[in-house]
C-alpha cells in the first residue's frame, strides 16, 4: 500500500532530526566531585557527551582535552559551553559589582 501525497507531507512534517545529544548524561556535580576526590591534574575525555566533564573541569581549572563523534558533534559542544561560560562571566560581574557596591556602602558607615 503507497501512501498519498498528503500523508507523506505528515510524515516528514512529524520526523524531527535526530539530536546530537541524544545519551543520557551525569550531572556536572557528579563529575566535579569525581575530579576533586581523584585529585586530578589534567583530563582527557574520549567521549564528550553533553559536556559536563568539560564543564566541571572549567569550573574547577583543570585542563582538558575532550573528542567529540562528529564535527556537528563537536560544533554544537563548543557552541553550549560557550554559552555557558559567558552565562558564567555574566553572573561572576555582577555578584561581583554587588558585593564591590556592598563593600563600599559597609565602609562608608
């Protein structure tokens, strides 16, 4: 049975792509305690996942070296921790011209 042109339509309208991030993943607690209670100098990551090795390992200052699957892959990692990080520095500045601003205002009294 051959399906009509309508139904066709339906049914690539409903196929979604596949994600690149389609694993399960620990939580990046997990992973920066793992690294604290191994004492680790340096990283090497075989399989990057959804990058919360990678980004415990930038919280914590450890070097790393990770290998994505593919380069779409590797693309949408890098494009996720870059945005994570600046979400990072954006928070950092301003808990940090809070607490400038609180530090002036307690001196003052």
């Amino acid at each position: 049975m051959a399906l009509t042109d309508s139904q066709k339509e339906s049914v690539e309208l409903n196929m979604e792509p596949e994600s690149v991030f389609s694993a399960p993943t620990l939580p990046m607690a997990f992973y920066k305690d793992f690294l604290a209670a191994h004492a680790c100098a340096g990283v090497v990551d075989l399989a990057i996942g959804q990058g919360e090795m990678l980004r415990a390992c930038l919280q914590l200052r450890i070097p790393v070296y990770g290998l994505a699957l593919s380069d779409l892959h590797a693309k949408k990692t890098e494009i996720r921790l870059t945005e994570w990080l600046v979400q990072a520095l954006r928070l950092h500045v301003v808990v940090n011209f809070f607490l400038l601003n609180f530090d002036i205002v307690v001196t003052r009294v």
